[in-house]
C-alpha cells in the first residue's frame, strides 16, 4: 500500500494503529468468553446469501460481535400484505441469535407511498406484528429510499408511533441517508424508534459521471465535482447533519462490505469517457458493484493492483499498476476499524451498522467484522 499521509493525519492512524488494530484477525475466541459490547454493531443479513458463493447462512455469523441482526427480505404491497420469498424463514437465525443475547430485526421495504395513498397502513401494521410474534423478531427495521414529500414524512412518522404503540418491547429504527431530503421528521421519529442507520455509502456509483470514494470518512476538498456527494457525503459530514437534531446515542453509521470497480478511468475523480454521451450524464454499465471478500480482497496488491490510501478520506482505492484503466473504491480492515473507531468514540454514536455480513466472507474469515468488532471493543484508544 502507499501511504502519503499529512502530518494530523499520521497521528490518528499511528494513534489507532499503537490502540490494538491489528492485522493479524482472528474469530476463533469461545463466545461463552465473550466481553460485553460497549456499543450497538449491526448487521444487515439477507436470505439470498444462503445460496451465494461462498454460501454465508446462521452458521457463518459470530454472534458475539453482534448486538442486532436486520434480516432482509420480506416486501409488502400497496394493500400492507407481506411478500415473503421462498426460503427467506430460518429458524436458527432466530435461535442461535437469541441464545447469544442477539436481537433480530425484520428488515422491510416496500410499496410505502401505495400504503400512504391506500390508507391500508392499519393492513401493513397488522402484518408486521403477526409475522413478528409467530417468528420471533424483536422489532423492525424500515428501509424506504427514500421518502420525498411533506406526505411521506408524515407517513413515516405515522408508521413508526403505530408500530410502537403495538409493542412498547419491540426494536424499531430506520435506514436513513444524508441527503434524504425532507423525508425524514427526525424530531418525531426520535420519538417512537430505537435509533437510525446513516447510510454513508453509496456516495457515488454507476449514477455519477466520475470515480468517487463510496463512503469517506473525511470528505477530500480535492474533489473536483462536490456537489455529487455534499452535503452530508462523509462520515463526518454526516454526523454533523445528524448531531443537530439527534442525541448522539440514537445514531448508528453506516460501513460499506462492498465497493464499485469502475472500468474506463485510471484515477480517483477520474470522468468516465461514456458519461460524455449518456443522456443522463453518468457512469452507467461501465462501473459494477462488488463484495469485498470474494472478489476485491483477491485483489489487493496483486493480479496487477495497487492499492493506495486517500489521506484526507482516510479509505484506500486500488488503481493498475501499468497505469491502465482501472479503479476501485472500497473499504479494507484498517478503513473499517478507523471509521468505527471515529464513530464510536471521537463522534460519541451509539453504533454502526454494516450491508452486509456475507459480503465479508470468504469461506474462512471475515475481516471487516473483526476490525469492527475491534474498534468498537478498543474504547477509542
């Protein structure tokens, strides 16, 4: 790796590096060991990866570097009926998540404005809580990208207090983004939810007409086109967005197990060529979204990679070494553990979350959890 980091900078990673950040992972502690986690880590779990390459399923999760699991899947309609997948049901998630201290949200999405136009939100809030009790969930987490209108965030609002007046025991918080616009009622919502998932990530992509960082924790003032990804567009200028409204322990930021590997630019910021002609102005088929372990872990200073660190975003990207085109933005261990570190204990958040738990493993290991669980275990040091 390169590293060409300002003197300020230095000091944070050789801070966070002499606190305990070590390269050398391992998950093999006996969970009955297992100290308290200080702060919520959660992880977003969905059905489908049961079936992936490598399979990632209950058996491959570490409960104890977990506080909550959102499983993911479950859709409902515009009349508030669930859509559950076939397969989507497994039992020991629930199981061995509770025997562990785990608790398990429902992670949901779906028809939100043909609910909100329906009037059927009494429907939807009647299939939530009965697919709840009979399976066993502990709560909710509702993932809508994103409510637009002065409407929907009322309905939101709604949403939420319904679902908490059922059960005053349940989990409930949503997946909100920085520039979500007026979507999100945040004094209201603090009201009736647990807490929100800030999903810093995503800053950039096939959507954008250049390679940007997926997920700064510091935003880079080099960038030439800030307005794809500001406001809001870092972990810091995130928090700040939330910090104004949100008490601090209400408040879990995001990490990305994925990154986008752009394939006609050669250098961060670099313009994709296509972007020129597209009738929207963007990057289109040319960039692909793609797991850390299985695939971008392979190629970390190797197979005619390198990877280099940004020194003010503090996550690295990996460019050709013979100068071709070729650019991938994405997390590593040292990333991850920073950002959490930063989050937990410089922010004061009450947590972080991560999508997702099988993009991490690659048949043995999981190194972006364990930095997680790390930083999160370290106390700031």
């Amino acid at each position: 790796m390169k590293f060409c980091w300002h003197p300020p900078v230095r000091l944070l990673v050789l801070a966070i590096l002499l606190g305990g950040f070590q390269l050398q992972l391992s998950l093999g502690q006996d969970s009955s060991d297992a100290p308290q986690i200080p702060k919520r880590i959660v992880g977003d779990y969905g059905y489908w990866s049961r079936t992936a390459t490598p399979p990632y399923s209950a058996e491959q999760i570490p409960f104890r570097m977990l506080t909550h699991i959102n499983h993911a899947g479950v859709s409902f309609n515009s009349d508030g009926k669930l859509y559950v997948p076939q397969g989507f049901l497994e039992p020991q998630l629930i199981t061995s998540a509770h025997a562990s201290g785990v608790k398990v949200l429902l992670l949901i999405g779906g028809d939100f404005p043909g609910v909100e136009t329906r009037g059927t939100l009494f429907n939807l809030v009647d299939s939530l809580t009965n697919f709840a009790a009979r399976f066993g969930y502990d709560g909710f987490d509702m993932d809508w990208e994103y409510p637009e209108t002065a409407g929907d965030r009322d309905f939101l609002v709604q949403l939420m207090a319904s679902l908490r007046q059922m059960n005053s025991n349940y989990v409930l918080s949503i997946d909100a983004a920085p520039w979500g616009g007026p979507g999100y009622d945040v004094i209201q919502l603090q009201q009736s939810i647990n807490y929100f998932n800030i999903m810093m990530y995503d800053c950039a992509g096939p959507w954008t007409d250049d390679g940007q960082l997926n997920a700064p924790i510091f935003w880079d003032w080099h960038d030439p086109q800030p307005w794809e990804c500001q406001p809001g567009g870092s972990d810091y200028g995130a928090a700040e967005i939330y910090l104004h409204e949100v008490p601090p322990a209400q408040l879990n930021m995001g990490t990305p197990f994925y990154g986008y590997v752009y394939t006609q630019i050669n250098q961060l910021f670099g313009v994709c060529p296509n972007s020129l002609g597209d009738q929207n102005g963007e990057c289109n088929g040319t960039v692909s979204s793609e797991n850390y372990a299985p695939t971008i872990k392979n190629r970390v200073n190797q197979n005619g990679w390198e990877t280099l660190y940004d020194p003010i975003a503090l996550v690295p990207y990996m460019l050709k070494t013979d100068g071709s085109n070729g650019f991938i933005t994405y997390d590593d261990p040292l990333s991850t553990y920073t950002r959490v570190s930063y989050c937990d204990w410089s922010l004061g958040l009450g947590g972080t979350f991560m999508w997702s738990l099988d993009a991490d493993y690659d048949g043995h290991s999981q190194d972006l959890l364990d930095a997680m669980y790390r930083a999160t275990m370290n106390r700031g040091n």
